[in-house]
C-alpha cells in the first residue's frame, strides 16, 4: 500500500471517532472528548509489547511474535482473562510516533511478525504508525489479533495493510455471546466479519506466510458449541483454514460463580472436539501442556513502557 493511501485510512478512522462506529457496539461517541464503549479516546493506549513466543507457531516462529497488548475492548467477557487492561483498560497512551518505534525495535530484536492484538479501537493510530514505521525500513507481517466482533466497513479499510488476521470465533449463537460477553449478536456478526476477513487474505498458507486463521477457546460443556464453530469452518469457509484449538480456559472474574464456567476443561471435551475437527477434514494447532506455558522476551520499550505506567499512577 503507498503512503498516501496509508494517509487516507488514517483519516477515514480519525473521522468516524467522531461519532464511533469502528466497532459493531457503533456507539457513536465522540473520541475526542470522552471514551466510547472500549474505554479508549483518540490516542492508541497500550499494555504492554514484548517478544511473545506462546501464538501459533507460524505467528511466533522462532525469534517470537512482536505482540502489542492494546488496551480496551469492546466486548465483557465474564471469563475474562486480560480484565486489567481490557475491560478496565489500564495503559499508556502512545503517539503514532511511539508506536512506530514499538514496530521498529521489534523488527531489530528478530521479530517474526507484528501482533496487534485488540487493535480495533486504535486503528488510526496504528495505520499512521505503520506509515512512518514502513518509511524507515518496517517489513514484518502485520497480524491483526481480534475477537471477531468486528465492523465489516471497518475491515475493508483494513485490506492490504493487514497479512494475517488471528480471529477469535467464541462461540455459534448469539445466545451464548449475549451471556458469556455482554452483546446481542456475537456470532451474527462475527461470521460476517470472519467471512470478510476470509475473503481478503484467504486461508493461512505458510508459503506466503499470509492468510486467516481461526481461534476457539472451548468452555466447560461447550463441547456441541465447539462443533457448529468447526463445523462454520468447515462448510462456511473451507476445510484450508488453520483452526487452533484451545484448552487453556481457567475460571475467572465472574466465571468462579458461574454455574457452568466455575471449572476447567475436561480433557475428554478436548478430545472430543480435536477427534470432530479430525472427521471434518480440518487442519491446525491442537494444545498440549508444554504449548501452554507462554513465555515472552521484553524488549526495551517493555521496560520504558512500565516505568511511563508507574509514572501515571503516581500522578
């Protein structure tokens, strides 16, 4: 994508904060005078960044996925496990020009790819950061890291910046999303977005290292749920795309009383799921104990970046 047209998205995502409709909740505040939904203004407010080597192998290969942790997020999860600097938003507001280092430093320190993770909120930030970070040299794979709930008219700016899309797909009825993470239409929405983000980069292919992979998080008695997604995958896209199976789910927050998500996972749910996916023809990443151990590397702006936190809690 040239400059100029990197300028333009920027200025397309800078003019809907005005009244805000990045995101399905379309909560139409004004950015620059208060927070929307995400707990976020106009400036691109992040966690953390640092060399995260526990993604999906062809995200984190061996140097480790440049992940930035952005604050804020638009759905509420009950099961939560980033409540800190997700839902409460905890963070540090950066500059496009701060990001731009961000993206720079991770390329020098060995950097696989650039994993943006919760990025929605924060796109014209991040648009104008990759503009600079691309004039200086910034060639790694862009990963967009989302929960799947997201605008298809704002994932149509995104096509040709975006490499990899890392789509969360938590559930198949909006029933359960309405439940489990505070919207009416999780899967309605999401399976069109997903279909859109599918359509742009097509399934994940290592020989191009580009293309749509999908997430499921399985829940205690989710197994059935667990299928119609697979099953989504299967049929409503195709049998090429990567699924990535996950098993870490602990209670959490508000799950500890819940009646249903008070415990972890049975392996045999696992199972179960991992052996459908096997019948459907599907293909990706399956968790084992070693996989769920993450281990991360901080690089320079880690550090700088916990130091500018502590110093805006003492303010």
């Amino acid at each position: 994508m040239k400059g100029n047209d990197f300028q333009k998205v920027s200025e397309f995502f800078r003019k809907q904060m005005k009244s805000c409709t990045l995101c399905p909740i379309n909560c139409k505040i004004n950015r620059y005078r208060m927070y929307g939904r995400c707990k976020v203004g106009i400036l691109p407010r992040v966690s953390n960044a640092l060399l995260h080597f526990g993604e999906e192998p062809p995200i984190s290969g061996k140097g480790g996925a440049g992940t930035v942790f952005f604050s804020g997020c638009n759905l509420r999860c009950i099961y939560c496990q980033n409540m800190f600097f997700s839902q409460k938003a905890h963070g540090v507001e950066l500059t496009p020009e701060d990001l731009a280092e961000i993206f720079l430093e991770f390329q020098a320190e060995g950097a696989e790819t650039l994993n943006l993770v919760t990025p929605t909120p924060h796109l014209s930030g991040i648009v104008e950061a990759l503009h600079i970070a691309n004039s200086k040299g910034f060639s790694l794979p862009v990963v967009y890291n989302t929960s799947g709930y997201e605008s298809t008219q704002t994932l149509k700016m995104m096509n040709g910046i975006v490499d990899i899309y890392l789509a969360d797909l938590k559930y198949s009825s909006d029933d359960t999303g309405k439940a489990y993470s505070g919207v009416q239409d999780y899967f309605s929405v999401a399976k069109k977005a997903i279909i859109e983000m599918y359509h742009q980069v097509g399934a994940f292919k290592e020989s191009n290292g580009k293309g749509l992979i999908i997430r499921h998080l399985l829940l205690p008695e989710g197994v059935n749920e667990a299928k119609e997604v697979l099953e989504f995958v299967a049929f409503g896209l195709s049998p090429s795309v990567p699924v990535s199976l996950m098993s870490q789910y602990i209670p959490v927050f508000k799950a500890t009383v819940d009646t249903t998500l008070s415990r972890k996972v049975h392996p045999e749910e696992y199972n179960q799921v991992i052996q459908y996916a096997i019948k459907l023809g599907l293909h990706g990443w399956m968790q084992s104990p070693q996989m769920q151990k993450v281990t991360a590397r901080p690089i320079p702006w880690s550090h700088k970046l916990s130091r500018l936190y502590s110093e805006k809690q003492k303010k």
